[in-house]
C-alpha cells in the first residue's frame, strides 16, 4: 500500500480576524509535531500548507489549505478519530472556520 494524502482547505467565516487565520494555519501545520503515534510514541504525518495564492480564481473563498501525509490508512483514521492534538485543533478550527473541503486520496489509485 502506498501512502494516504489528506487535503484539507479552510473557508473562514466573516468574522474571522487575520490573526485568527493565522493562529488556525500555524496551529495546523504545529499537528506535524504535536501529532503522536499511539504504539511507537513518534511523528506519524507530515503537514504542509499555506495560503492560497493561485492567479486562476478557483478558489471558492477557500483561503488555506494542508496537505497531510500518513503511511497506513490506520494512521490516518487514528488521526481523524483519536489523536489528542487533533481533536484540540478541531475544537479551535471550529470557532473560526465556516467550510472544510476534505480530499483523500492513495498515490496512483483512480
């Protein structure tokens, strides 16, 4: 099995200050080292992401995105369901966030 890459985009709501967009984007690139393995303790994913800044306007008022990176599909829904640092991240995403476009795909599967 090849690795599992989790794309994730944030639509934020109105209200949302830039310091908030900026608090929420660093939070989720921090998950890379925050984010521990159940059994063997280590970094389990890798993060990347940023904001948008494609000249093609298909943005969707969709301003960041993440690409998360996990080795086994049991990596992944450990992350989704169970990760401590996870679901705090999601509690802080919450409040700020108004849309998620979540896209999972495995490297050369269509």
């Amino acid at each position: 099995m090849s690795t599992i890459t989790h794309f994730v985009a944030f639509r934020y709501k109105p209200t949302t200050s830039d310091a908030e967009k900026h608090l929420v984007g660093s939070s989720f690139l921090a998950l890379q080292d925050q984010c521990r393995h159940p059994v063997q303790g280590g970094q389990y994913l890798t993060v990347t992401g940023g904001r948008n800044n494609s000249p093609e306007g298909f943005a969707k008022g969709f301003e960041h995105a993440w690409v998360v990176t996990f080795a086994s599909e049991e990596d992944r829904a450990y992350y989704l369901d169970r990760d401590p640092a996870h679901l705090k991240f999601k509690e802080l995403a919450g409040t700020h966030v108004e849309d998620i476009f979540v896209f999972d795909f495995e490297q050369g599967v269509f």
